[in-house]
C-alpha cells in the first residue's frame, strides 16, 4: 500500500480513510475528552538525592509513598525536580517542531524501512489486517549505547538537532538512574535491584519525536492507540501547548494534565516483570486535536536484547508467587504479539 499521507489529508480536511477510524474500544471507551487525571502525582525527584539542599529523610518518605502509589496503580507520575532547565525542554521542542516542519522531501531523507528497521522517519503502515493506524508521524533514533547511534539518520536540519539531543538525553539517562534507586527503595529493595538489570553499560536508549497533525475527525481517530511500552521506563516531553496524552486508570481514560516543566515518565512492561507486577506499565494513548498539531519528544530505556530480565527475587513470595517468565529480547516478543493483535505482557506470564 502506497504510504498515506496524513500530513495532506490534514492540511486539506480531508475525511480520514477506513485504516485510521477507531471501531471498538478494547480499553476504556473512545469519549475523546474525559476528565482531567488527579492520580497523576507531580513528584519532586530532587528530594531523592541526599545532596540536594531540599532533602531532609522525612521529605524523601513522603515522596516515596507518592512513587509507590502512583506506580502501583497508573504506572506513570511527573517528575520536577529532575535538574534540566526550562530552556534545555524548550530547545528540545524547537528542534522537534523545526524538523518535523521542514519539506516532506528533507524529512523523507531519513526513512525508515517498513518491516525490521526501526529507526528513522515515517507515518504509521499496515502490518496486520486488524490494525487501525496512528494519525502520527514519527522519527526514531538509537541513542545510547553511543557507538550503536546510525547518524546518517539524524536531522542535519535543524543544525543543532543533534547537539540539543545529546545535552537532553545524558541529563533524562541521569534521572533515570535517580528513579530506579527511588523505585528499589520504595519496595524496601536494595538499590541496585532494578538498574542492575535495565541500566547497563549497553543498556538502550531510545529516542522518539512524535508529530501529531490536526485531525478533522478527532472523535474518531487516534494519535497513538491504547498500547503500553515495552521499555523499562519512558520519559516524555509533552507539548507545551496541546494536550493530547491519556492514561487508562480503573478502566477509565483520565488526560494527563500539561505541566511545562515536567517530564512525564511512565513504566514500560520490563517494569512491569521485574516488579513482579506490583508495578504497571502504563495503558496509554493519545487522542487528535481538530485544530492543533501536537509534538512531543519520547525517551525510551530498556535493556540490551541479551541481557535477561526477570521478576526480582525479593519480590516473589509464598502471598506474592512469580507472576512472569525471565526474557531475554522483549523487544522482539513485544513485536511478535503487536503483529499477531496480543497483548505482550500476557504471552511471558507464568
Ligand atoms: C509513545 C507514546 C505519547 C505522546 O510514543 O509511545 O505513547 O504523548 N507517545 O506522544
Ligand atoms: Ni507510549
């Protein structure tokens, strides 16, 4: 099939064909606007660093509690606190917004092959004949390990895309490791219980501009079906001005409210094993906007494919048995289950 051009159909208000109209809703219902989310807390990540001058052990707790019950029940929280500047997230942004507006020819430099290859750039294609497809562009790029990065596919427009990428990600990859030891400590788990498995030297970081077009129908159709990541866990770097992002909680959809400084981060289905399934990886999904575009800029971090990961020990108990199988390569079953309409976590459970 020819690659449908969203941007086109966009500018022209065009109906959007049969491929991209939402017919059933697996999760939740379609209603494009439900309610603002309250279980979403906003937590100050600086209060997990000792050396922080806010930190005080009482501090710490309080936000430990807040992780562990946002984690165990929508998977996903905002992070302030986390030490990168408002104009950094800014740049991050305007980098996006400056590729994803450049000519489709320049942007088409940097394709993506349909089946396999998962970086670069491209819309959404038909792998499975149930699919419905994603009114989304996307460009995908190999992070770290640094020597596995393909830089013949990053933008050399804007001329500092790379640069601005570079400073973003080093910073998002230091959060990260913030957040594991927090996670750890929130189970009562020694420090090291998640990083040792997700956050190895060749532990992957993959990163994700997401380019949203206005969408004449966005009763109908969707940015990003429901889905939960693969990774370990996702940093997200929403649009400053237009929402989009939903989380499903108690099988009802709530919008994750805008908060410019923030970084949403959310927990991926690795997360999900190691924990033994008292952490969740986020349902989650975007909706269209009828007159906005929306951009957002994802980071993905999850192990290397041959590392194994699985349920942490001390977590596994007489009231608590082993929920999931030890994987190696998640990312190729997660593919697999994509192609054959399963839910991936359901295919590795004991
Ligand atoms: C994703 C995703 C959400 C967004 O890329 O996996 O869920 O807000 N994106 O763009
Ligand atoms: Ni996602």
């Amino acid at each position: 099939m020819a690659m449908t051009n969203v941007q086109e159909m966009s500018m022209n208000g065009e109906q959007p064909p049969a491929e991209y109209i939402v017919k059933e809703c697996r999760f939740g219902s379609m209603d494009s606007s439900p309610p603002l989310a309250d279980e979403i807390p906003i937590i100050d990540i600086s209060l997990f660093s000792p050396s922080s001058p806010q930190y005080s052990e009482q501090a710490e707790n309080h936000e430990l509690q807040k992780l562990r019950s946002a984690l165990s029940s929508a998977g996903c929280f905002q992070a302030i606190g986390h030490g990168i500047s408002d104009s950094l997230l800014d740049k991050v942004r305007e980098a996006a917004k400056q590729f994803f507006a450049l000519p489709v020819e320049e942007k088409e430099k940097y394709p993506r092959a349909v089946h396999g290859g998962a970086e670069g750039y491209r819309n959404d294609v038909v792998v499975s004949e149930k699919q419905v497809l994603d009114w989304s562009y996307r460009l995908t790029l190999r992070f770290f390990p640094g020597n596995q990065r393909r830089l013949h596919l990053w933008p050399q427009n804007p001329n500092d895309f790379g640069y601005m990428l570079h400073e973003y990600a080093t910073k998002v990859k230091l959060m990260i490791g913030i957040v594991f030891k927090a996670m750890a400590k929130s189970l009562n788990l020694e420090d090291n219980s998640f990083a040792k498995q997700l956050f190895g030297d060749q532990s992957l970081m993959q990163a994700r501009f997401n380019f949203y077009p206005p969408c004449s129908r966005s009763d109908l159709v969707l940015g990003v079906k429901p889905h939960m990541d693969r990774s370990g866990v996702t940093c997200l770097l929403q649009d400053k001005d237009v929402e989009g992002l939903q989380v499903l909680i108690d099988e009802k959809w709530v919008r994750v409210p805008i908060l410019p400084h923030a970084i949403v981060l959310n927990l991926g289905d690795q997360m999900q094993i190691m924990s033994n399934g008292i952490y969740k990886s986020a349902m989650h999904r975007v909706v269209t906007n009828a007159e906005r575009m929306r951009l957002s800029v994802v980071l993905f971090n999850e192990p290397d494919p041959e590392t194994e990961i699985g349920p942490v020990e001390d977590l596994i108990d007489e009231t608590r048995p082993r929920l999931y199988k030890s994987v190696m390569n998640y990312a190729s079953i997660n593919s697999e289950s994509y192609y054959r309409g399963e839910i991936a976590l359901e295919t590795v459970r004991i």
